[in-house]
C-alpha cells in the first residue's frame, strides 16, 4: 500500500487520469499520449513503461469495446482480418527487437522509434481530416458493409501489429487513417467501433509479449489503471459539452512535440544541435499551432470552399453531418 502513496505513483496516476480524460475526450489511441508522459516523469526505461502502458490499454479498451459490440457498430468480418494481421505480428514484433539490439542500446532504440511512431501518428491524425473533407465534399454515403479486402486489411493490420507491439503507438491513430483510405464510406461510428474491438486482441497480445520479455512493474501498472479507467469514464461523458477540435488541435501539437522531444533524448537531435534546448522544442509547437491552420486552409481552398468556415473540424468528426446541395451548409432533410 505505502508504494501507491509515493510521489511517482501519485505522478502516474495523475498522468493516467488526464490522458484517460483526452482518451474519452476524443477516442484517441492513449499510447500515443501514455507512454511519452510515463518516459518523460522518468517512472522507468522506455520498455518497462511500453509494458505497462499496454497492459493498462487492454483493461480499459475492453470496456469500450464490449459498449460498442452491444451497440452492434463494429463491422466484425473486417475486425477478423485486422486481428488476423495484427496479432501475430504484435507478439513477435518486441522480439524482433531483442533480436536485433544489443540490449544496451534497447532503451534509446525504443525512445527512438516512439518519436516518429509520434509524428506519425500527428500526421496521420491530419490526413484523417483532409480524408473526412473529401468525403463530406463529394458527398459520399456511408457504407458501413463494404466489399473487405483481405490482403490489404491483413497488411495494415501487420503493420499496426508491429507498430504497437514495439512502441505502443498506433492502435488507435495509424491503423485507423488506414482503413479510411482502404474504406472511405465507412461510417465514423463503425470506423472507431472496428478499430476498438479489434485494439483489444491486439495490445492484450503486444503486452504478452513484452510482458515475458521485461516483465512487468506493477508500481507503474496500478496507478496507471486507477487513474487511465476513472479518467476514461468522466471524458466520455463530458465529450458532447468539450469543443473537440481545440483538443484534436492540441493533441497534434503535443504530439509532434513530444516526438522531437523523444527523438532528442533518445541520441537523434532532429534540429541539428547534439542537444535541443527546450525553448526550440516549445517553438516547433508553436509553428506547429500557428501553420497547421494556414495549410488547412490552402487545402480547402483545393476543394472550392473558403479557407475558413463550413465545415469546420467538429462537423467533419460528426457521424452524423450530411452537406446540402447548397454550399457546404447542413441541410435538414425529412
């Protein structure tokens, strides 16, 4: 008991609880955000927190996967053939590394590919929206039971295996801006119900698996459950009162962020210097915040509509929204 009152652990939990609340927030994948907070509070090498944070994923996964098969809105079949690719390639991917490694170099190797595991999970969230846009644009009917393509499907799910088995990244950001491109009809409620049900197997098998090769710290582990699963709830039900673009925006941001910042620390300056001052890190995010929405502009102006306006990012995520013949303005329908 005295070892959940200590100052790491209270730091865990919080850590946990906050990024649980961005998680229900926004249903983003939490190992994006989880595993460079816990490397940089400094709880453990970057294998033992990657362990961790996969096994606490699959506790609170599993609960919002079982909502959404309740809720009948993942398309099970395409989840087979994810599962099928990912799987196997998640328990083999933290070996492969051992393999490969020496095991002194394992630790800035894994801070390594998290960082561009990172920047490609901020990217990915950002052609999510340019993909969105070109739905909505041309307006394309959902169509929540497409022709599956099996080897393609089993391909991305290879690759998101592999991805989330070495860092922890990518269950719920690369794998799914995937399927968008394989499926750009389906619905956005079929999308993030598919990507769950299929995450669970998929972090449960990539925790297995680092689990029997660095064990498992239950200092880490217990308060990252007690903070990630309570945090997780509140965000959810907050999530229809939270303007979610301002979130997604600053998610992109910590995300490169925290990416230039892991690839630093791991040996690798990305801004050419052998040690990148914080100061030039919190920069890269500021011209991140400042350009992102100048280029998202360009790109709608691409597509004949004004730089600013209808849609905006939240009508873009919402399941729901259908554009009128007239502009891009939503028109209600009997």
């Amino acid at each position: 008991m005295d070892d959940l009152l200590t100052l790491t652990a209270l730091s865990i939990l919080a850590a946990g609880f906050i990024v649980g609340i961005v998680v229900g927030l926004t249903g983003m994948g939490g190992g994006a955000l989880m595993t460079p907070a816990l490397i940089f509070l400094g709880v453990g090498e970057a294998a033992t927190v990657v362990t961790a944070d996969l096994t606490a994923a699959a506790v609170y996964k599993t609960g919002g996967a079982i909502v959404h098969k309740r809720e009948g809105s993942p398309n099970m079949q395409l989840a087979k053939w994810l599962m099928l690719g990912s799987i196997p390639m998640a328990l083999l991917g933290p070996h492969l590394v051992s393999w490969v490694v020496d095991p002194e170099d394992i630790d800035e190797t894994l801070k390594l590919c998290i960082g561009f595991a990172l920047l490609l999970a901020a990217a990915t969230y950002a052609l999510r929206l340019y993909l969105n846009l070109l739905r909505v644009r041309g307006g394309q009917h959902p169509d929540d039971n497409p022709a599956i393509r099996p080897v393609p499907t089993l391909l991305v799910g290879a690759l998101g295996g592999l991805l989330v088995g070495v860092t922890s990244v990518g269950s719920g950001s690369v794998i799914m801006i995937a399927l968008l491109m394989l499926y750009p009809g389906l619905s956005a409620v079929k999308l993030v119900g598919t990507d769950l049900v299929q995450a669970v197997p998929l972090v449960l098998a990539a925790a297995i698996s680092n689990i029997a090769l660095h064990g498992l710290d239950w200092g880490i582990l217990i308060p990252l459950v007690l903070g990630s699963v309570p945090g997780t709830l509140i965000g959810s039900a907050i999530a229809p009162r939270v303007p979610q673009s301002f979130i997604r925006r600053g998610i992109v941001v910590v995300l490169t962020m925290s990416g230039v910042a892991l690839l630093d620390k791991a040996g690798w300056a990305p801004l050419g210097k052998e040690e990148t001052h914080p100061i030039l890190i919190a920069g890269v995010g500021l011209a991140v915040l400042l350009v992102l929405p100048i280029v998202w502009g360009f790109l709608r102006k691409g597509q004949g509509l004004p730089m600013f306006g209808s849609p905006t990012i939240a009508q873009l995520e919402d399941p729901d929204y259908r554009p009128g013949l007239v502009g891009m303005k939503k028109v209600e329908r009997d």
